[in-house]
C-alpha cells in the first residue's frame, strides 16, 4: 500500500510502499476513500522538516530542556544518538481520513465491514484506527464532505474548553480550514 511520510531530519516529503496494517484490539482497518490536506498542520511539520537543528531546538523549547535533561543523565553521545534516531522515524502525514471499514478488530462494537466512517487516519491506501477516534458517516453524506468532521472537531474542541455560557456570543475566526469552517 502506499502513505505518504516525512523525514523530519532531512525535510523530505515522500510516498512510500508499505505493508497494510492488520486491525488489531478496539481498532478498525479502513480502506481509504478521501483524506483531507490540512495545510497549516501539514505545512508546519513539512517547514519543521526542512528546518535545521537550530531552527528546530528554536521551535520547541520544551523538548530542549528534555534533551538537556537526558544529556546530564545519559550522556552527550547517547542523547545525540537518540535525537538523531526519533528524527529518522518518518512520520506518516495526514488526520482527517475517510473511507470503508475493511476489518473489525476485537472488541470494537458498533462498526462492521462495509461501514463507510470517518478517523484522524492518516494519508494512507489503508489504515489502522482506533475505534474511539472513528465514526460512522450519515447516509446522505457524501466522502468529500465528511473529511472536513475531523478538522471542524478542533474548532469545536476550542469553544468547549472556553466553557461559553447562555448568552455570551462566540466567533471562531481565521483563515485557516478551522477558521472558515
């Protein structure tokens, strides 16, 4: 099957032949339909790809003071060897997937073969979801459509936690696909 993956040392965005995931315990394997490109999400990890070690340190304080950390436990060596080690694992792209269900895993009630749902899966031929992050698509909708649920789910994530009550009005606002959905 084929993913779309970044090397995040190196900055390259690349399609990649894979296994097939197999569904395993409370997950489901779907057979993608559409996946939706978010592009601020994408373009901020493709950029920090491309970024040097410099740049990314400067991105994300908080994982320098981890490495500062691991580097006065470990070692300079080891630390260096375990930073250059995590920014070799490609990172499959892509959270807003749409498709068939193709198998049920053990323990996941609610979803069968042929359910046509949506996930946070990735840019994948197949994927492998766990069923808290799927749900099944309405009748009515269509795939193109229903990508869109996982991004619109953000925004709504952010007024929860701003806890509005009666009364009060809300905009969520931006040029991004969360501001304009």
């Amino acid at each position: 099957m084929k993913q779309i993956l970044q090397d995040m040392g190196q900055g390259n965005t690349y399609v990649s032949e894979a296994p097939a995931p197999v569904a395993s315990r409370d997950s489901l394997l779907i057979a993608s339909t559409v996946s939706l490109i978010s592009a601020g999400t994408e373009r901020m990890l493709v950029g920090f790809g491309k970024a040097s070690y410099l740049d990314k340190a400067r991105q994300q304080p908080e994982k320098v003071k981890m490495v500062l950390e691991k580097v006065a436990t470990d070692g300079l060596m080891t630390t260096i060897e375990a930073v250059q080690s995590k920014l070799a694992q490609p990172l499959p792209l892509g959270y807003c997937n749409v498709g068939v269900v193709a198998e049920v895993g053990a323990g996941v009630d609610g979803f069968k073969v042929g359910d046509r749902v949506m996930s946070n899966g990735s840019h994948a031929d197949m994927v492998k979801v766990p069923k808290n992050l799927c749900a099944r698509i309405p009748d009515g909708v269509d795939d193109e459509s229903a990508a869109f649920v996982v991004v619109a789910s953000i925004g709504l994530q952010g007024i929860r936690l701003a806890q509005p009550t009666l009364g009060e009005a809300f905009v969520v606002t931006g040029v991004g696909l969360i501001g304009l959905l």
